[in-house]
C-alpha cells in the first residue's frame, strides 16, 4: 500500500479501467403512478481491478467496509434517482473483497427511489417498462468502461420477487454510452417489465360499476305512475356511480393528461345509468303527451257530434214549417201599384235589379280553430311518436342489457388484444 493513492484510477497500457457490474433485486417496495416511480432495494456489487492492490497468496481477504475510504472505487451513480440512501444498520453495509491479483470486489446495499415514465392509456390493464441505469459520474468512456459481468444473469431475485399490483414479465440488460457536453461517459441499463393485476381492480371498481347499471335497469319493471320509486332509483345510481368515479381517480395523477381505460368503462357506465334515468323522464313525458292529446281529440269528437245533432234538429224544424204551410188556405195578396211593377219588372228600362241580401258574418270560433290545428299537427307527429308509451319501457328491457353487453366485447377485446 506504499505509494498507493486512491484519488488516482488504475492505470492499464491497453486502455481504460474495465468494471464489471451486478445486481441483486432484494425487494421493490412501491410503484407509483401518482408521482411515476418506484422503491428498490438492491444488492450492487462491482469489480475491477487494480494492479497496486496485488499480493501473493491463493486466497482472497476481506476487510472491513471502512477501509474503503482509503481505495480508489469507481464513481458510480444511478441515473434518475429521486433519493437513494445506503443501509448503516448496524455499520455502514459495504463489502470490500481483494483478490491475490489485484481484483477488487465492492459491494453496496442501497435503497433507492428511481423515476419511471409510465403510459396509463391502458391502465389498469397496462404493462409498464422500467429501467435502472448506472452510470460513471466523472471518468469517461477513455477513463471507465462499465460491462455487465454475466449478460442477462447479471440481475437475480426478479423470479421470486412478490408485488402487490404487478407480475414482472421479462427483465434484461443493455450497454449504452450517455452523451453530455463533457463527454461520453458508460451507462448500463437494466430493462424490467410490469404487468399489472387486473383482479384487484375487476373486484373494486369493474363488477360495482357494472352491477350499478343492472340495478339502474330495475326502473323499467316499475310502473310508469311510481315516479317516486323510479327517480329514487335513478338519482341513487347516478350519485353512487359518481362517487365511484371520484374514488377511482384518488390513486392517480390529479394533473394527469391520459384517458384512461378505466375512465372509459366508468363513462360508459355513468351513461348508462343516466340514459336509464333520461329514459323514465321521455316515458313519463309521453304518457302525459298521449293523455292530453286523447282528451283533446275527445273533446273534438263532442264537438263534432253537437253540430251534427244541431243540424238535425234544425232539418226536422224546417220541415215541419213547410208542412204546415202546404195545410194553411192560399191567401190573395192585393195588387200591386204599377210604379212597383215597373220598378221590379226585368223587362223595363228605367227599372234596377234589387240587391241581394247580405246574411251578417257568423262569429268565428278561435278555439275550435286552435284545436283542429293542433289535431293536425298531432296527426302529423304521431308517425314518430310511440302511440302507447308502456311500449318505451318493454322496447328499453332489451336494448339497455344489449348494448351493454355489445359495448363491453368492444372494449375488453380492444384494450386486451390492441
């Protein structure tokens, strides 16, 4: 160790110093989408080697982790970390392992917060892809070379890793180089892949929602006179199923840009049970419709049926008049003056047709006018209109349930399979 100096990287005629990495997943504690990262906490063990550092011997000889302040070690740092702390229960927990020829084993235990950019469109029906990348801080690509010791095996514990939400799918590792304005500098990543549990969410949020639009469907078996009953019904699943809503958006980003599936399915939901509710109000609206429109046509009808008895009481009037005239003795009107027979005859010259009598304008029935316009105007609509409102609530029996169902194969077979 004499002359040794531990700010100075070993120095090789062949080129940089080369550290070979791996690590050990000892536990992912929590993934985040709120603030998108995760807790890990890992086992880092690197190598390299140092020819100042040589000794003779066949064994190796492990020294206390404190002694590391007086090596030179790589300046390695994880890339995206939020915090990240070492584990000094009881002592500091390093492992510091010198070979005969001069190769030196460094190991860390550290607990690290790492970002991870996740795409939620999918979610909760999402894979998300996270890395862990290692990168030399001051010496660059002429200086450190970074190489996974064992390629994909580099990296263990991820098969008897158990998480909450998720199953890790696949995992694997990649050399890199990062490119800043000082330099190129070695990066290592490593690749893992998150599949998230849907179970738990089918369980807390898809079946209630779901089960909330079949209750919502209860209304159309209720008479359309229960409006208490039907708005009960209809106002109780609109509120629960917005408060479901509310409670499924708590564990995610408040300012979060994507639409998400499960956005998607309680929006298709929430329409439904508001359509189940927008479709009491349309058949209670029509049942009054078609009520008032029978009355009035009813009252028409009478209408119609007093001026016909009118007319027949004025036809058996007039021919009783003339019955009685025909029994009644001619009677000789006197002569009339010739004056008059000049002024009536058609053959005189100096004489002037009489002029017709004018009958005086009979008063005109607005009502009745208003009402035979409104009559037509109900004719014309009645094409587009049910003529027996119940029929609303037997037609929606079938189209609700299936169109729910046809809404619910498109959307698990596009976010599933697409």
């Amino acid at each position: 160790m004499k002359g040794y100096n531990k700010y100075l990287r070993p120095f090789f005629d062949d080129g940089p110093v080369t550290v070979g990495m791996s690590l050990d997943i000892a536990s992912i504690d929590t993934i985040s989408e709120i603030n998108m990262d995760y807790t890990a906490t890992i086992f880092l063990r690197q190598r390299w080697t140092d020819e100042r550092l040589v000794f003779e011997g066949n064994k190796s000889l492990s020294l206390d982790g404190r002694l590391v302040e007086l090596l030179w070690v790589p300046d390695t740092f994880i890339v995206d970390s939020k915090k990240s702390f070492l584990h000094d229960i009881t002592v500091e927990n390093r492992l510091i392992r010198i070979f005969p020829n001069g190769t030196v084993l460094y190991a860390l235990r550290i607990t690290t917060t790492v970002a991870c950019n996740m795409d939620l469109t999918k979610y909760p029906m999402d894979k998300q892809t996270c890395t862990l990348q290692l990168e030399s801080w001051g010496y660059n690509i002429n200086d450190v070379m970074f190489y996974w010791t064992r390629g994909n095996e580099s990296v263990s514990g991820l098969d008897t890793l158990q998480l909450a939400q998720y199953t890790v799918e696949d995992h694997y590792t990649s050399v890199s180089e990062a490119v800043y304005e000082t330099g190129h500098y070695p990066r290592l990543v490593f690749h893992f892949e998150l599949k998230r549990s849907i179970l738990y969410f089918i369980l807390e949020t898809y079946v209630p929602s779901s089960l909330l639009v079949v209750l919502s469907w209860v209304s159309f078996w209720i008479s359309l006179s229960s409006v208490p009953a039907r708005i009960c019904i209809g106002v109780t699943t609109v509120l629960t199923m917005t408060t479901l809503m509310m409670g499924a958006r708590t564990s995610l980003p408040n300012a979060n840009c994507f639409i998400k599936a499960i956005d998607v399915y309680l929006g298709i939901c929430f329409s439904f049970i508001f359509g189940a509710l927008i479709e009491y109000a349309v058949a209670h609206f029509c049942t009054l419709t078609h009520a008032d429109a029978h009355m009035l046509m009813y009252g028409h009808h009478m209408h119609d049926m007093d001026d016909e008895m009118n007319g027949i009481v004025t036809t058996i009037s007039a021919h009783s008049s003339r019955a009685k005239r025909r029994k009644e003795p001619a009677v000789t009107s006197p002569p009339a003056p010739a004056s008059a027979e000049l002024s009536v005859s058609p053959s005189s010259p100096s004489g002037s047709e009489p002029k017709p009598e004018v009958s005086p304008p009979e008063p005109t029935n607005w009502c009745l006018t208003a009402l035979a316009t409104l009559r037509k105007i109900l004719r014309f609509i009645s094409c587009c209109h049910i003529e027996n409102p119940h029929h609303i609530d037997n037609y929606s029996r079938v189209t609700f349930p299936l169109s729910f169902v046809i809404v619910n194969l498109l959307y698990w077979t596009y976010y599933l399979y697409f």
